[in-house]
C-alpha cells in the first residue's frame, strides 16, 4: 500500500523526469544519421595498426566534405559517415585515410543514401512505432474486455500508452544527452531498441495489471485502492526479478560487447528502468485516479 499512499509523490517523479527528458531533447537535438537524411557510409580497415579516432578525424576535417562521425567497428576498421560523396571525393577520401603505407586503408564497404529514401525510412519508422502503440491498446483493451467495474478496459490500455509514453521519451531524452556527449547519431538500431523499449515495458505493466484484475474479479478486497495496492505487493519481487535479469545482460553487453551496440544497450537498459518504474510506480496510480474519477462522475 505504500506506493498507492504515496502515489502523488511517484507520479509526480514521473512528470519531472518527463519533463527533464523533452527538455534534453528540444536543448540538445536528435541528431539524424544517414539512413534518415541521406549521405555516404564508408568502413576502412587497417592491415597493420590502427590511426586513433582523433587522428582520422582531424584529417577528414580537412577534407571539405562537411561533418564527419568517426565510429571504431573490430580492432582494426572504422565506420565513417558523411554528407553524399562524388566519385573523386570518394577515392579523396580513402586516399587521406593511409596515413602509414605499411598500413594503407582498405575500403571493405560503401554505402549511399539518397535524401528521399531517407525521409521515406524515417517515415516507415514512424509509422512502425505508431502501430505498435496502437497494437498495444487494441490488445489489453481486448484481454481485458470482461474487466468492467470499476475501470473499463479500455482505460487500462489508455493508461498502459500513458506509461509507454513515458518510457520511450526518457530514452530518448537520455539519448539526446548521449548524443550530445559522444557524437552519435539516430539510425535504424536506435529505432530497433524504441520498439524494444515498448515490448518489454508494457509485458511488465500487463503483469502488474492482470494481478490486478485477478484481485477484482475474486473480490478479495473491499476497496479498488486496496485492491491495486496488494496486487503490486503481490507482483512486486516478480517484476523486479524479471528486470533486473535483462537490465544485467543488457550491462553485460554494454561494458564487453562491441562499440557499435554500446548506446543500444545503453539506451535499453535506461528503457527498462523506467519501464518497471512505470509499472508499478505510475500505471497502477493512474488506474486508481481513473477509478476516483469515475466514481467522482457517477456522484
């Protein structure tokens, strides 16, 4: 019951970092990457020891090719991103990077991306994210569909939106402050692990709920209040269990896997921390304020 007697208090913590997270988002940028706006992906590899990030940077920069992202990939590559390259710029390019001849560049892979596929990428990712929200509330409304009293069901998919909300925007917020720090940019494995976020987060909030709607239908208890209450105590060591199991491979991955999944697995694991937050902390305090205020109606 603690958490539902202090449920202002939760749910003000929420907002605050809500809060924090668009602000971090609108004072920092999200950043683009070339699958969304378009541009040239050039991975170079070394036969012999490997010119440090600074090092390579600082020779593109003088290249006047624009901004360049310098990203290590394997012990001896690197992924280099910048804006479209003509076919001299291209061969410019490879030529800078062979600062040692005992250790010439070789160009393992080229890629370019068109401006209109870009946007018509960033707009599929869009939607993708939309009709999974979507699927979401279709789906609890639907397994929910005999819980009537004294919430409807479809509140409990709306509320279950709310805290998805609240997640992937303090992802994305941490992101953006990522992003800023290191330089890196949104691409499709960004967009992967915001649909990630999604799935993992409302599996926790059904749990809590379906304890929930166990208690109403059994009428255990005499007030929805205490009904939500017992049922997170009840749910409690089982959600965090289950998080704290993912949120360790997910830290697993980060400090020993490679440097091209280290913000994936970043930005998941600060997914599934504040969607077990959410679950218990914000989604069953909405439903009791959704309850309240139904009643409030009725009266």
């Amino acid at each position: 019951m603690f958490i539902i007697t202090y449920k202002k208090v939760f749910v003000f913590i929420s907002l605050a970092l809500v809060a924090i997270s668009v602000g971090a988002m609108l004072f920092f940028g999200l950043p683009l990457g070339i699958e969304f706006k378009g541009g040239a992906l050039t991975e170079v590899t070394y036969t012999g020891s490997r010119p440090t990030v600074e090092t390579v940077q600082d020779i593109l920069s003088k290249q006047s090719i624009g901004t360049v992202h310098v990203q290590p990939i394997g012990e001896d590559g690197y992924v280099i991103k910048t804006r479209a390259l003509s076919e001299s710029e291209r061969q410019t390019v490879l030529q800078s990077l062979t600062i040692d001849k005992a250790s010439p560049a070789q160009e393992k892979n080229f890629t370019s991306i068109g401006p209109s596929v870009g946007r018509e990428l960033a707009r599929k990712a869009v939607i993708s994210i939309v009709l999974v929200a979507l699927g979401i509330v279709f789906f609890i409304a639907y397994a929910f569909r005999k819980v009537t009293r004294p919430v409807s069901s479809w509140k409990y998919g709306i509320i279950a939106i709310m805290t998805l909300l609240h997640d992937v925007v303090i992802a994305v917020g941490v992101f953006a402050v990522l992003a800023h720090v290191y330089g890196i940019e949104i691409d499709t494995l960004f967009v992967v692990a915001v649909l990630t976020i999604l799935g993992l987060s409302v599996s926790d909030t059904i749990v809590v709920f379906d304890r929930i709607r166990e208690n109403v239908r059994e009428g255990t208890y005499k007030t929805f209040t205490e009904t939500v209450g017992r049922s997170i105590e009840q749910a409690f060591t089982r959600s965090i269990n289950t998080s704290v199991t993912v949120i360790l491979a997910l830290l697993a991955l980060f400090f020993f896997g490679p440097a091209s999944t280290k913000v994936f697995a970043l930005t998941l694991t600060a997914g599934m921390f504040f969607g077990t937050y959410s679950s218990i902390f914000l989604a069953s305090p909405l439903l009791v304020y959704a309850e309240q205020l139904q009643g409030n109606k009725k009266s």
